[in-house]
C-alpha cells in the first residue's frame, strides 16, 4: 500500500522550498545565491527574513530523510541495477545535460550582477555559455548529491547484504523507547553539521562544499534508509505528534528570537545546538504531523506528487529573472516585488512545467523523464 503522507510531505516541502526562495532572493545578508536586500542590517531590519531561520534548518535535511525512505521501498521492489538506471535518467541528466538545455538562463541573471561589475570581460561568447550553465545549477545540488548518494548506496547495500543492520534499526527504534531513541538519534545531525568547514577560503572551493553539504546529506539520507523507513518507527512518530511538534515549534520560536539578524548560513550557527535541535525535531515533527493527518490523497494531491520535482527543476528561473529584472530596473517597493515574485513563481513555474515536459528531447534534458506522465 502506498503511504500518500511521504507523497504530500514531499510535495508541501517543495512549495515550501519555492517559498523560501522569493524570500531569500533579496535577503539583506549577502548570502550567495541572492541579489541582495533593501538595506543593510541592522539600520533596515528585513523582518520578512525571518521565513529563513524558520524553514532552512529543516526543510532540505527533511528531502533527504524522504529520499532515503523511498529509496528503502523502491530498492525492496525493483532489481539495484534497474533502480539506479531509473534514478541515473531522473536525477544526473537534469544536473548536467539540462544544466547546457535549460539551466543556462539562469545562471545568465545568477552571474548578470557579476557581468556589470566587469567580472566577464574578454570573455568569449562560447565561454560565457559554459559559465552560466555551470552557474545554472543553482538549486540542482540536492540533485546531484541525491544521485552520488544512491551511487554509494548501492556499494552500503552489499555490506548489509541480508538487511539485518535496518532489521536492528527497527528493533530498537520501533521498540518500547524507540521514540526515547528517535529522539537521541539527533546527535548524528548535530555531528553532521560539523562536518561543514568552519573558515571556508574564498580563493578554495570550501564553499562550494559547505553548500553541497556531502557528509550531512549522505548521513540524514542514511537515517531514512535505514531507520526512518520501519513501519514501527514510524508509528512511534505518529503517536507522538503532538509534543513532536510543540516542542519544535518551541525551539524554532527561541532559535528565531535569540539569532535573528544573523547569517544563517555560516558553519558556526549550523552546527550550533539550538539550530540542531531545531531542524532534527522539525524533521521528526513533520513527519509525524502528516503521517497522522495527511495520509490520503485527492486529485490536487496526486498531480502534485507527479509534477512536485519537476517545479523543484524549472522554478528559480522564475525566480532569479524576475526577480532581478524588478530590482535593477524598477522602482518598486518592496512589498510589490515579493507579491509580484511570489505569484509569478508559484503561477509561471507550473506552467513552465507543463510545456516542458510536453516536448519530447526536452523532457529527458530537463526532467529524466522518457514518456509523458
């Protein structure tokens, strides 16, 4: 039986991702990715930044855990080498073959600030293509770190060839404590985030690999593979829905209130312990929030879970050309520009979508897919 609450977690989580973006795109804290804000802090608080602090612990870490547990179905299904073919079209041809198809655009406005600074003179027209593909992969990194994990994953499964490490996953985690255990679990999030580089060089690709965040993905998406994915895990989760998510709620609140202004990006405040412990139980909280509530489907629900990834794909484009076009070139206020970008986003890149993935070559460039879903 399908669990339609992984379907709608995932799907909820890319909207939200979508959602987050608006507001990062003009975030005031000079993060990479972003044009800038509206002022400087603390002279011109952006209090609408306070979307960040209260989804970027969680939501990407929660991406992974759902990967991992859907890996676990799908590896119980089908042949590793089938399921590695399927997931080779769907995850690395969008993040290299779409990068020179699709993802190009945008990295034209991710480097276009870059270009008037001067950055690209004497460069070559060919060459500059190579680079705004190359600066287009922008959010496709989960992309790419999903791919070389189920790479790895495949050399993991022959360690554990007769299943008996994610069979003791279940025992204890599903146990009489499990939620007790679940819980302790936390601390391989908190070691993860300090895998990060603390002092990143500029001149050094530190920050590339602080962005990718190899280590801590490849262990969240090992919690969903091997512990996440027991049925009595989960029901422990369910059961405890409502503390899960008041005592996240608590921690995302003080978390907010005490680092707000603050770069929520850096090593130092990810690795912190209230931001850990933040993220970790908003994880378990959402996972069990929609596995009590949300595990159902409709129609909405349905053609959101088919077209979810594809969104994930195509939507910051949306973002950074619009976005960009109204903040060199307008005067808007910035209220304007948010609303104006966040209804673009949420109605253009549906629609993006739904031609793209009509045509057949670009189909398979953009999206893995082979035939029209």
């Amino acid at each position: 039986m399908r669990k339609h609450w992984i379907d709608n977690l995932r799907w909820v989580t890319v909207l939200l991702v979508l959602f987050y973006h608006v507001i990062y795109f003009y975030n005031n804290k000079g993060v990479f990715g972003g044009i800038g804000g509206f002022g400087p802090y603390p002279e011109y608080p952006q209090y609408q930044d306070v979307v960040m602090y209260i989804l970027y612990p969680w939501f990407m870490p929660m991406l992974f855990l759902l990967a991992g547990i859907s890996a676990r179905y799908a590896l119980e299904k089908y042949p590793s080498k089938d399921w590695f073919k399927a997931r080779t079209r769907k995850l690395l041809v969008p993040a290299t073959i779409g990068l020179l198809v699709f993802q190009w655009m945008t990295g034209y406005f991710n480097t276009a600030v870059a270009a008037q600074e001067g950055t690209f003179d004497g460069v070559s027209g060919p060459a500059k293509y190579f680079m705004w593909a190359i600066s287009g992969t922008g959010p496709l990194w989960f992309v790419q770190d999903l791919w070389l994990f189920s790479l790895l994953l495949l050399i993991i499964r022959k360690l554990d060839a007769k299943n008996r490490f994610q069979a003791w996953c279940g025992r204890i985690f599903g146990g009489k404590y499990g939620i007790v255990w679940t819980i302790l679990l936390g601390i391989l999030f908190w070691a993860g985030q300090h895998t990060l580089i603390a002092n990143p060089r500029p001149e050094s690709a530190d920050g590339l690999y602080n962005l990718y965040k190899p280590l801590f993905y490849l262990i969240i998406f090992l919690m969903g593979y091997f512990i996440f994915c027991n049925d009595g895990v989960q029901e422990k989760l369910k059961e405890a829905w409502k503390p899960l998510l008041l005592c996240a709620s608590v921690a995302g609140i003080v978390l907010t209130v005490t680092t707000f202004g603050q770069d929520n990006t850096t090593p130092q405040y990810l690795g912190s312990p209230l931001n850990c412990l933040y993220g970790y139980l908003m994880c378990l909280a959402m996972m069990a929030l929609f596995e009590a509530g949300f595990d159902k489907t409709s129609a909405f629900a349905s053609y959101m879970r088919g077209c979810s990834y594809g969104l994930y794909i195509v939507h910051y484009l949306v973002i950074a050309s619009i976005g960009y076009m109204m903040k060199m070139y307008t005067g808007l206020s910035p209220l304007a520009m948010y609303l104006i970008l966040g209804v673009a986003t949420f109605t253009l890149s549906p629609l993006i979508y739904e031609i793209l993935r009509r045509i057949p070559f670009i189909r398979w460039c953009v999206f893995g897919d082979k035939k029209r879903n």
